[in-house]
C-alpha cells in the first residue's frame, strides 16, 4: 500500500505545482499588463466592427454607485464619454441568463425563441432541462431552432464568441477550458474575467486563418454574478469584480487601438439582469410547500435523462423549476388536470368565467370566486411574504396576476394591431397604470407605449413582457416571483434575480463608436433590442424589418448614418 501512495502522490504533487503555476499565471498578473495583439498588415481590417460587453449580473443601480464613486474608468472613457447611454434600459421576463442571453443574440423575448430560463420544462414532451452542469451548460444551442441567431444572419462575417454557451452560428468560439476551468474551481471568478480579456491575444492569432480581423466579437464576463449570488450585491468582493470588468475593458479597448480598430468599432455594453441581497433565513421552498399541501409528487430541477420523458408525465402531479433563487415555475401534469373534480381544473374554469366577464364589464361579480377557486398551495404561497406576485395563464394572451391582497387580468389582442388591456380588482390596484392613454402610442406600437409608460413603476415593462412569457408553453401554467429580500432556493445565499423588481429588471446598455456621440438620445430600450441595433451597424445597407430571415421583438436603437441626432 506505501509503493501505491508513493506512485500516486507524484503525479498529484506534480499536478498541483502545475495549477499552482497556471493560477499565477492566469489570474491576477495577467489583469495588470496590455494585452499583446498584433496583426499583420495584409490582414483586412473591416470599415464596421462591434464588440458586445455582456457583463453578467451588473444592474443599472450597482452601475450607477461605481460610476459616481469613480470605480469605472475605463467604462467612462471607451463608452459612455463616445456614445449614447440608454435612459431606461429594462431586461426580459425571466430575468436569468439564458433567457436573456439567447434573446440578446436573437433579438426575441424568452416566450418566442424557447428558453425560458437555466431550468425549464416542456410539458408536452416531459423534457426537464438543467443547463448548470458542466456535462450540458453548452446545450442550449439546439433549444431555440426556430429563431436565427445574428451570427447566422450575418453568415458570410467573422464573428468570435468568447466564453459565452449560446453561440449557434459563430464562425469562432474561445472557451479557455483548462484556465478557465482552474480559475473557477478555485473560485477566483475575476481570473476568469481577465481571461476573457486575454483571449483578444489569440483572436488576433487567428486572424491569420480568416486574412481578417473579426466584424463581430461577443466577450462574455461571467464573475460578477457569481461573486453576487454568493456574498451579495453590496459586498467589497462585488464592488472589486465591477471594478475588475471595468479594466478588462480597458484592456481590450487597448488591443483594438493595437490594431487600428478602434475608431471602427462599434462598442456596446449591456446586461442581462442585476443581482438583489438575499439571506439563507428567508426562504421559501415552493416545490417542498406544493408536494406537501397537495399530498401528490413533484418532480424539480432534475434533468430528464433520454427515454425517462414519459415517466415523468406519468409519475409525477407537477413539475417544478427554480432559477436563480427569485424564480419558480409551476407545471401541473396530466394526473393532475385530467379529474375535472380536481381543485386545478376548478380554478382554471373560474379563471375562464374571470376573462369572460371581463370585457362586458361584470368582474366584481366574479371576484370573490376567483378568489375561493385558488388552490389551497397557491393561497399559502401567496400569504407568504416570499411571494411577490403569482402570474397564471390557462389560455394564450390572457394573464391573471395575483399579489397578497390583489388581482388584475392582462388580455392581450394579437391584432393587428396588438393590444393589451388591463382590468384591475376594485381597491386592490396591482399596477399602476391600467391603460395606456392614447397620446402615448404616438405612433408606436402598444408593446412599446407599455414599457415607456411603467419603465419606472415597480413592475417595469411586465404588461407586454408577461403575455409574451406564457406564450410559450415552457414557462409554465403558473409562475411565482420573489418579493425584496426573499429566495426560492439555498442554492444562491446572498443574491438572486429573475424577479420583476427594478432592482434585477433595470440594466445598463450603452454605446459607443462611428458616428455616435453621448448626447444622442436613447429613451427606453429592452433586451431584444440589441441584435437589430447591432445588425444594423454592422450591414452595409439599412436594416430592414420586412427581412423574411428576421422574425423579432426588437427595434434598432441607433440610426445608420453619421449623423448624432435622433
């Protein structure tokens, strides 16, 4: 047994000098010297390139503290001093990384292109999906098929992707699997960032492949959530990974000047979602409440393994997904909506007289057996202080929204033109704003007068935003978001997102570049909006919306000529 330890322990010792060597290496002497990117004078410097900032988990306040404390230089040199910050920047419904990771490269919300969240399920096939594994987080790719990606559309450019799972199409992906992989195992997440910056080196390598260098390059830096969801928004330790994005940026705005790209790049920063303080006392596990209130079995957050998708259907009551501590999806299965005796199918039925009553005017009349028609599990969850507001849909574009002491009914028209209606529980106002008055259309469309109109409110943009996230059968039938301070899950102790709160849905996104200044005006913007303006820097000619490739949410913020007013 001693010779077996002997030859077993060298390799160990050998492997630990070695990640030791690659830590220092890789981690924080790298963030302090340029990065070395150097080109050859035959390679092809396009006239338009973007470079996207996608900094995970950065929310428009914690934005806004490190730039008056002075912590984003080089933010405020590259972007904000060259082009157009957006005023009210607001992310998706989920606010959670996949969902809106693949609708800022496809330009559609979470309810159209498919990915919902980091865990979904598809109560039709009985599919669970987990991405937060390292055996299936690149996985997400073939999920949203029916929706092209800009690195599709813009076949015949070179684009590179660095870090980030959601990247069909792309002519190039980085993912610095062994430094990387070190660094956050051993947790040092801003190694990670740092890396991200460091790769700009081997992009210019493999412009030598290409003869040119790249029209579109996506930088993913993924620390500042982690280091959120694990000590909070308000820790040094998210103070200093701001702090570290923002000289990555520095450094790569360094490497394009290298390059001689820097006055033709377009670059834009954004995020999917900012992070809220949470605490491992206050939580509330929806999944444990609805299996033991209901007495029937729940299956959550564990991926279905090929072939076991029938099973599943047949098993189990619900299905139940968590995302991101501040999210929760409810999936009621077969068994537990085939009995027309069941509770279930008594409240989806008073939810239908609800809707019919509405529009004729008569909902007082209804409200009180809406009401006695909730689940026994859905009115403990809602008398829970946990419980922001519980969203439910039975039918495609009617949405009934219940808080602890209120209800409202969104209709949705799909039109044309589309329209949404809100009808709000007399002296229980849930929104703010039950219509929208007509001089705010202005032209615009309704999805759009929404968002102008509750950008501010303590629901931004959730009228439009929530009858899109139903019309996919992937969100659920019933979806609970958390209130301030709360959690669904242990999983994330002192942060969490994917709530309909400012502090996780307001974001920051800026621009900056060719014919851009910061005095341009760019009120209000969404998270889809960022791959019809980036499309539309990058085509030679102006993007146009009747492209039969592009079926999108977004709109294109930015005009295509010199010209700094809009």
């Amino acid at each position: 047994m001693s010779g077996y330890r002997s030859a077993l322990s060298m390799p160990v010792i050998r492997f630990s000098l070695v990640a030791v060597a690659m830590l220092a290496l890789f981690s924080g002497c790298a963030a302090d010297r340029p990065i070395h990117v150097r080109i050859d004078n035959d390679i092809r410097r396009p006239e338009r390139a973007v470079v996207i900032f996608f900094v995970d988990g950065l929310g428009e306040r914690e934005f806004d503290e490190a730039l008056a404390e002075g912590r984003l230089p080089n933010i405020a040199t590259h972007i904000l001093a060259r082009g157009p910050r957006v005023e009210n920047a607001v992310s998706c419904i989920p606010s959670i990384t996949y969902a809106v990771g693949v609708t800022f490269i496809t330009g559609r919300l979470p309810g159209h292109q498919g990915v919902l969240s980091n865990k979904w399920f598809d109560p039709s096939t009985g599919r669970f999906e987990n991405y937060c594994y390292i055996a299936s987080y690149q996985q997400v790719d073939a999920d949203y098929a029916s929706s092209p990606t800009i690195y599709e559309i813009l076949h015949d450019r070179v684009s590179v992707n660095i870090q980030l799972a959601i990247r069909r199409g792309v002519t190039h992906s980085i993912d610095n699997w062994a430094t990387s992989g070190l660094n956050w195992w051993s947790q040092n997440y801003t190694g990670v960032d740092c890396l991200v910056a460091q790769q700009f080196e081997l992009v210019g390598q493999r412009s030598r492949w290409w003869g040119r260098w790249p029209d579109l390059i996506m930088a993913y830096f993924p620390a500042i959530d982690k280091v959120g969801h694990q000590a909070g928004p308000q820790s040094d330790a998210y103070k200093q990974a701001v702090a570290n994005v923002d000289k990555q940026i520095g450094r790569i705005c360094g490497a394009l000047k290298d390059v001689g790209m820097y006055e033709r790049t377009s670059l834009c920063l954004v995020s999917d979602h900012g992070i809220v303080g949470v605490t491992p006392d206050k939580l509330l596990d929806i999944p444990l409440l609805l299996e033991r209130s209901t007495g029937r079995p729940v299956w959550t957050n564990r991926r279905t393994a090929p072939g076991q998708e029938a099973k599943v259907l047949g098993k189990y009551d619900y299905a139940v997904a968590v995302t991101a501590s501040r999210w929760a999806a409810v999936y009621p299965l077969p068994n537990a909506i085939k009995d027309e005796r069941s509770r279930l199918a008594s409240f989806s039925a008073a939810l239908d007289q609800f809707d019919a009553e509405a529009a004729s005017g008569g909902i007082d009349a209804v409200q009180d057996d809406l009401r006695s028609a909730l689940p026994l599990w859905m009115t403990e969850a809602l008398a829970h202080p946990a419980v922001e507001m519980a969203a439910c849909s039975f039918r495609r574009g009617r949405v009934h929204v219940f808080t602890r002491d209120g209800h409202a009914l969104i209709l949705r028209t799909d039109g044309p033109p589309e329209r949404h209606t809100v009808y709000q529980e007399t002296g229980h106002t849930v929104f703010e704003h039950s219509s929208i008055p007509s001089a705010d259309l202005d032209g615009n469309s309704d999805s759009r007068a929404w968002l102008r109109l509750t950008a501010h409110d303590r629901y931004p943009d959730l009228v439009p935003q929530i009858a899109a996230m139903f019309d996919s059968e992937r969100a659920g039938n019933i979806v609970f978001f958390a209130a301030d301070g709360w959690d669904f899950s242990l999983a994330d102790p002192y942060g969490g997102h994917g709530s309909i709160l400012p502090g996780e849905m307001r974001v920051p996104m800026a621009f900056a570049g060719p014919g851009l200044s910061p005095d341009m005006s760019i009120p209000y913007a969404r998270s889809c909006d960022l791959m019809p303006t980036i499309l539309h820097r990058l085509r030679a000619d102006p993007y146009k919306a009747d492209d039969p490739r592009i079926d999108i949410d977004g709109i294109d913020l930015l005009p295509f000529s010199n010209s700094c007013h809009r």
